[in-house]
C-alpha cells in the first residue's frame, strides 16, 4: 500500500534523476518538465464535389488520370489554407457514366493510384486526409472503406463501412464492416462513418461509448437531423463531407460551425476540441463562477431548449478538464448517470 511519504519520495527521485540528467544533457528530459499537451484547435477542411462524368468507352488508366486531376484541382482550393485535416466524400475516386461492370474494371485498373496521390498530397503539406474509396482484398472481396492517412503520407487506420447498402454487396461484392474502430491523430481522437451508416444505432451506440473528438463522415446522402443527433449523443464534433451537397461542421451540441455554399463546394474552419458537454441542472452557479474567474478565456455555448451547454476553454494552458473539475462541474453524462441510478434504486420506482 502506497503512502503519502512513498509519493513524496517517488516525487524527490524522479526530479533527482532529472537533476542528473541535465547534467549531461543540453536541457532535461521533456518528460521531467513538460505538462501534459492541452487539446486545441484544429483546421479542418471539407470538400463535397460531385463526381466527374466520363464517357462510357473510357479506358480505364485515363479515368484514373482524370481522377487524380479532379482531386489536384479540388485540393487547391483548400490548401492555401493549411488545414489540419481534410475530408472527402464517399467514394470519391468513382466517376459517374460507368455500367457497373466498367466501374469495376476502372477499380482493378486504378488500384492504390489514387490513394498513393492523396498520400502524397498529405505528407507534402503536412496533413491528414481521408480517403473514401471502394478496395478490393486479396480475397477479391471488396470494401467500402475510409482510409485515414497521415501527415507523412502513412496509413494510419482504415475504417469499412459497416453498413452497406444492400445492392453493394449483390452487385459489387462489398462486403459489411466489422469493426468501428478510434484513431490517434496528434490534435485528437477521431471516429468514421459512411453514408447509410448513419441510420442504424448499432454503430452510433459505439461510438457514444467511445466519445471520439471528431467523427468523419463520407457521404453521398447529407443524413439531415441525424448528423446533429450523431453529434450530440456521442459528444463529438461532426464533419460532414457530401458529395454535391452542403458539406458541414458541427459541434457536440449539433449546431453547424461551418457549411460550403451553393457556390462553393468546400468549407474551412478552425475548431476548438478541448470541449465538454455538461448540463444546466445544478450548475448555474458553477458557471457564473467558472465565467468570473476566466472570463473570455471560456466559452459557454447555451443552443436553446436542449437544457445542456457547450463548456469551451480557450485558455493557452489550462483545459476545460481543469476548469471542469475546478468548480465541480457536474458533466452531461454523470448527471444522466446519477439520474438513473436514483431511478433504480430501491424504493424510487412504483
């Protein structure tokens, strides 16, 4: 069993060793002095073209160059910017006017062409970009998949849709994803899904458990209230790439950041992730004290009738986790917690 003198010894040999250290280093180790990284802004991007139309006798290798150019193109209209984070539609290297038995052929064709083009693309501007494309398997099965690749241009997790539409597989040989897996990135955690995704629970209860930073959503349907409600019930942010539709960024409580025009087909924006979502039960005078003591250094974003707010630190070191905890800030899950438990317990309930 650990005691306080235990602590306060662990405490003197580690600043000990970090003594000796400095010793014979030019500055001392970064774990012995830095503080944890505080969550921050990031620059996402959002482009929802429409597909380009080739012509039906297309040969293949020349669609693949016709996309890589689409996508050269798109890109630049973004980059000048230098996003963080770029988002694509669902399958955004399949072009319309192709049988589907042309489609596929183009897919064999193409390959990793136009992935290996989006790499590049993200590691010579140093961000991460989503790739949304169909991929075939050594099986010869295929996948519907979100490729999240980084700022060196690496693969670092593909996210297969798990929700098909049922003519995908009958048609293509697209088979269901397994998995709804949560990705590391250097500003946050981030989470995916694809178009008919967003109608079945069975994916979103996953993810409100996991409570990503963002979720990327790849699309040829906008989903309309059911991107705010993905949102809110998993407490993340939501960036919405659409392919001719309005492309948005939404915060946890739902509410749109951002949105492309009818003019334009993308969207930049710099969010601020380090963000909690508590309720306005009990807190009323946690918040005025929490505002009085940061002032504008914290953001309280009150929707409207939803009975919760959007906590926001903009403070350069201190967290809202800091602040949260500070003025004991009752969050938006422990009180529904506490409201259930109190349901169940014994005697509550007729």
């Amino acid at each position: 069993m650990r005691t306080r003198g235990d602590d306060l010894r662990s405490s003197i040999g580690v600043s000990a060793v970090a003594l000796m250290l400095s010793l014979f280093m030019v500055g001392p180790p970064a774990w012995a002095v830095e503080p944890a990284k505080k969550k921050g802004v990031v620059r996402i991007a959002t482009i929802g073209p429409r597909p380009p139309q080739v012509a039906p006798d297309t040969e293949p290798q020349k669609i693949v160059d016709r996309m890589i150019a689409h996508w050269r193109g798109r890109f630049a209209q973004v980059l000048p910017d230098k996003p963080d984070l770029i988002v694509v539609p669902e399958a955004c290297d399949r072009p319309s006017g192709l049988s589907r038995d042309k489609q596929l052929a183009y897919y064999t064709v193409r390959g990793d062409q136009v992935r290996d083009f989006f790499a590049k693309v993200a590691k010579e501007n140093n961000c991460y970009i989503v790739y949304s494309a169909v991929r075939e398997m050594p099986d010869g099965s295929r996948r519907n998949s979100s490729v999240l690749l980084g700022r060196d241009g690496q693969v670092v997790g593909i996210y297969n849709k798990n929700h098909v539409v049922i003519e995908e597989t009958t048609e293509s040989g697209i088979l269901c994803g397994r998995d709804a897996p949560v990705f590391a990135c250097d500003f946050g955690t981030v989470a995916m899904a694809i178009c008919f995704d967003l109608n079945f629970d069975e994916l979103r209860l996953k993810y409100a458990k996991a409570k990503p930073d963002v979720i990327l959503f790849s699309s040829m349907y906008h989903g309309g209230l059911m991107q705010a409600y993905w949102a809110y019930s998993c407490r993340s942010h939501f960036v919405g790439a659409i392919a001719g539709l309005p492309c948005e960024i939404r915060n946890p409580l739902g509410e749109v950041l951002a949105s492309s025009t009818n003019y334009h087909d993308y969207v930049v924006a710099d969010v601020n992730l380090d963000c909690r979502v508590a309720h306005l039960d009990y807190n009323g005078s946690r918040f005025r004290a929490l505002k009085e003591k940061y002032g504008r250094k914290v953001t309280i974003t009150d929707p409207g009738y939803l009975g919760s707010v959007l906590l926001t630190s903009e403070h350069d070191t201190i967290g809202i986790e800091q602040m949260v905890e500070e003025f004991d800030i009752e969050l938006l899950d422990d009180y529904m917690t506490r409201a259930l438990r109190h349901r169940h317990a014994p005697g509550n309930m007729e």
